[in-house]
C-alpha cells in the first residue's frame, strides 16, 4: 500500500486542491523525478485529454528502478538484452503509478510529456500536444492491483477537477489513440472498474479480484 506521503483513497477533490493543482501543475504526494524529456505545449492547445498506458522494464517484471532510469535517460543497455532495443530512446510520462500505487511524477502537468507519440483522437493529431499521460506499472495481461485502481481513480479526479475540460469521454487508452501500433492498458485493465471508482469512490478491494 502507499506510504502516509501518498494520496489518500478516493477522496472528492476540493476547489482548493483543484485550483492548486491547476496553478501548480503537480500532484500532490507525488515523489518528484524530473525528466528531460519534454517540451512546451503548443499555444493555445489546452489539457482536454488523458490517456493511460501500461509499462514494465524488464518486460514482465516489477518494482526496480529501471522505468525511471528509462524516462531519465539513464538506462543501462547493458544490463538485459531488451534494453538494447530500447537504447537511446528518449519518452516520458506524466506520471507512473506504481503497484503499490506510490505515484512518481516526471513532467510538470502543464508541459508536454513524450508518451503518446504518433497519435489521434477524435480527429486531432499529436495527442501529446494536448493530454496528461499516466502510466500504470504493469502489463496487459498481467491483473493491475487494487492499489493501482485506487490510486489512478483518485489521481484521476483530481486532474479532472483542475481541468474540467477532460470529461469522462475524454478519458482513453494509449491502444485507442495509436490503434495497431500500441495495446495499453491492455485486456487486463477493468475499464467498467475505473470509470466506476472515478464516478463512485468504489474501493477496488470490493471486487477482490486484485491483490
């Protein structure tokens, strides 16, 4: 479970946490760890958007270092051999939720995170331009944690407090806005679940489907 500097469950966001995190552009209780790997907004583009993704490094395993050590620039190619194939990549997120839900932030919320890469919705280009973009640490076969859920679901409101902007139908998976290129979150994620938490401070543990 996150430590006590975490987020607290579900909680329905206050103006005051919205207009701070509006002004600020970061989450509270997120442990910060800059990325390079970002870049102004184009003018006059907006937040309307947010797109969640899935990621593990190595693929398949949890819990090291090396998904911060990737949006850093400081992966070690050497030391497993899918590294390679990766090396000299340079991407980003917004933030990383964590299986335990501890959430990491690598990009101010107003900025421009390198997530999404060649990508549309509902007709527009560049979803970077104009979206937060969070990651899940996992897999798309791999059950998410209760934890996870709890986490995004209150993460998720608060960002949709700030930025009312992002409505529910606004709300996507990486594999929606770059179909055939990318398959995050993946059939593991409980799409019915989430929106539900989002809308009704569920509590994940309810299901008892996750750990």
């Amino acid at each position: 479970m996150p430590d006590s500097d975490a987020l607290p469950e579900n909680p329905t966001p206050s103006a005051e946490q919205a207009t701070r995190l509006r002004e600020t552009g970061h989450i509270r209780g997120a442990r910060w760890c800059p990325s390079p790997n970002f870049g102004p907004r184009p003018e006059g583009a907006g937040i309307s958007l947010l797109v969640i993704h899935n990621i593990s490094l190595p693929p398949g395993q949890f819990g090291g270092p090396e998904i911060e050590d990737f949006f850093c620039n400081r992966l070690d190619a050497s030391a497993h051999p899918f590294f390679q194939t990766i090396a000299g990549v340079e991407v980003s997120s917004h933030l990383l939720i964590r299986r335990d839900g501890s959430v990491i932030q690598f990009v101010n919320l107003h900025d421009r995170a390198w997530h999404a890469g060649r990508s549309s919705f509902e007709g527009r280009e560049e979803c970077n331009d104009y979206s937060i973009g969070i990651e899940l640490e996992g897999t798309d076969h791999i059950p998410y944690t209760g934890a996870q859920y709890r986490q995004l679901a209150t993460v998720v409101r608060e960002i949709m407090a700030a930025w009312p902007e992002i409505t529910p139908a606004r709300i996507t998976g990486h594999s929606d806005i770059a179909p055939g290129r990318k398959t995050d979150p993946g059939p593991a994620f409980d799409w019915p679940l989430f929106r539900d938490m989002v809308h009704s401070s569920r509590d994940a543990g309810e299901a008892g489907e996750w750990s």
